[in-house]
C-alpha cells in the first residue's frame, strides 16, 4: 500500500507540474502563438507571459520543411517540425538556384534571395502550409515567368530588372498574411555564353567610350566657338562704345570751341562798336586772313602778292585781255 501511495503522489505531483507547464506561456519580442479552445480559434499571444486553460486551450503547431543553399553552395534540408511559436521578424530564405530560358532561348542558371515577413500569423497558420516551400515554388515560377521575357545579357548586366519578381510575389503572398520585403539575384551563371558575353560587354564599354570622347569633343568645339563668339561680340561692343564715346567727346568740343568763339565775336564785336567802326567787316577781315593762311599752307600753291592799284589790270591780262596802264599824272 506504501508504495501505491507513493506511485500515485508521484504521479499527482508530475499531473500538477505538467499541467502549470501547459497553462503557462512565454512569448518573447517578434514571436507570436496561436492558441485553439478546443480545437477552434481562441487567441493569438503576443510577447509577454500568458495564463491558458490545460487541456482545453492549447498552442496551434504547424511544419516548414524546405531546402535552402548553405554558405558553401551545397543544399541543405530544413525541417521544422511541430513549431508553436510564429516568427514576425523579416526571415530570408536562400533557396537553391534554378534554371531558367531567356527570351533569346540561352539557359541560365539564377541563385536568387526571398526576404519576406508574417504580418498576419492567423490568416498564414489557417491557410497554409509549409510556408517557406510554397513561397520557394511560386518564386521559381515568377523568376521563369519574367526571365522569359528579357534578354540573357539584360539578366547579367542589369540584375534590378527582376525586381519587379517582387512585386509580383507579394501580391499572392498577401492571402497568407505574409509581406515580401524584397526579391534579389544573387549570382547569374550563363556556362559557356559568359565568355561570349564578356566580350560583347567589352565591345559595347569600347563603343561607349568612343561615343563618350566624340560628344566631349564635339562639347569642347562648341564651348570654343561659343567663346570666341563672345568674345568677338564684346570686342565689337568695346569698339563701338569706344568710338561713340570719341564721337560725343569731338560734338563736345566742337561745341565748347564753337562757344567760345561765339563769346569772341561777342566781346570784339562789343570792343569795336565802342569805337565806332563796323564790327562786321573787322570780322570779315579776319575770316579772310584765316583763309589766306589755309591757301598758302596747301601743297604745291603759288601766292602772287600785287598791288591794290594794279590788281584789276594784272587779273584781267591772266584772263588774255589787253590793256594800258596809263602813267601815272604827278602831283601838282
């Protein structure tokens, strides 16, 4: 009887410890659980330590089992089995690379990334299974899809243009409470075309530069004769500014002097007037002086002086006239 009573305290004390272990839950940060009262939905737990009834309430499990590649290239099975607590945390999965047919039918092999988040662990436990595998599948099926359509050398030189894969995925995605963060090739391998490529590559990059070089040529060219250009242009300005400035400055002394003369005739004629002779012919007089003296500076001019008396006579023998001088009658 001892020993029966001690079997049976024994297996109280396992029942109360088994059944606090169940009725206590502890949920750390970015983990999520799905709580089922019998065998219904009840409550997700968030972090933080939860109470649940045992044996009534009890955590959802679900499975992941895919393949991924390791550092070392090799592929590795994972297997997740009877998990309880749910990941919101990004999670990338590196799934094996795959073979894919490019729109110019090359085959080319893509190691592609899939960063994806749980944003609805109810919707993601409840409507499917084996998560990451289901992702792996429709990611290979995006990939074919869109690697169809681009050129092999598109592919390798401009791996942004699978992005789009993205997009795309997280669209389906979305029915299972899963966000796709981003989708990235890693590596393109091409086999036999990468030499091909390489050197088709080098013929565009050489094509590129000559291009490059005759348009900064062509740039330098233009800047030069847009320079000589304005210069040219300012020069004439300079000019035209500096002749206008010469004209203005000759008006201005024209005028000064034309002034100043002004206020000469003024003051001789006002000189003369008070002594009684004619203003008019003095300034006659001296505009022929002044012209005399032009006539005798001039070139190859002879200036005969004659005589006021003999003046008409002399003139008139230039003309081929005949004349008498008739003597002179003495003074009486």
């Amino acid at each position: 009887m001892a020993d029966t009573g001690a079997i049976v305290t024994v297996a109280i004390v396992l029942f109360v410890i088994i059944t606090v272990y169940k009725a206590v839950n502890v949920v750390r940060e970015k983990e999520v659980i799905v709580v089922e009262r019998l065998g219904k939905f009840n409550e997700v737990l968030t972090a933080g330590v939860h109470f649940i009834i045992p044996y009534v309430d009890r955590p959802k499990t679900y499975t992941f089992r895919y393949f991924v590649t390791t550092p070392l290239g090799n592929t590795q099975l994972v297997n997740k089995a009877n998990q309880s607590k749910i990941l919101t945390q990004n999670e990338v999965l590196d799934f094996p690379k795959q073979a894919v047919i490019t729109r110019d039918n090359a085959m080319v092999h893509l190691d592609a990334v899939l960063n994806y988040r749980i944003v609805n662990p109810k919707r993601m436990i409840y409507s499917c299974q084996n998560l990451p595998l289901m992702l792996s599948k429709v990611l290979q099926a995006q990939i074919r899809n869109v690697a169809g359509s681009l050129d092999v050398d598109q592919i390798i030189n401009e791996t942004a243009s699978m992005d789009r894969v993205s997009g795309e995925i997280d669209m389906q995605a979305a029915r299972w409470g899963v966000k796709i963060e981003f989708v990235k090739v890693q590596r393109v391998e091409a086999g036999k075309l990468e030499s091909v490529l390489a050197k088709k590559k080098n013929a565009d990059l050489k094509n590129q530069e000559v291009i490059i070089n005759a348009k900064a040529t062509k740039q330098t060219a233009v800047i030069e004769s847009e320079g000589h250009r304005d210069r040219t242009i300012r020069e004439a300005e300079g000019e035209a500014q500096q002749m206008l400035s010469r004209a203005r400055g000759q008006a201005q002394a024209v005028l000064n002097a034309a002034r100043a003369e002004a206020r000469t005739v003024k003051e001789i004629a006002r000189a003369i007037a008070r002594s009684g002779e004619n203003p008019t012919r003095y300034l006659l007089a001296l505009k022929y002086i002044e012209a005399l003296k032009t006539i005798t500076s001039l070139p190859r001019t002879t200036v005969t002086f004659m005589p006021h008396e003999t003046a008409f006579l002399q003139t008139a023998q230039g003309f081929g006239l005949n004349t008498v001088n008739p003597p002179a009658v003495p003074a009486r």
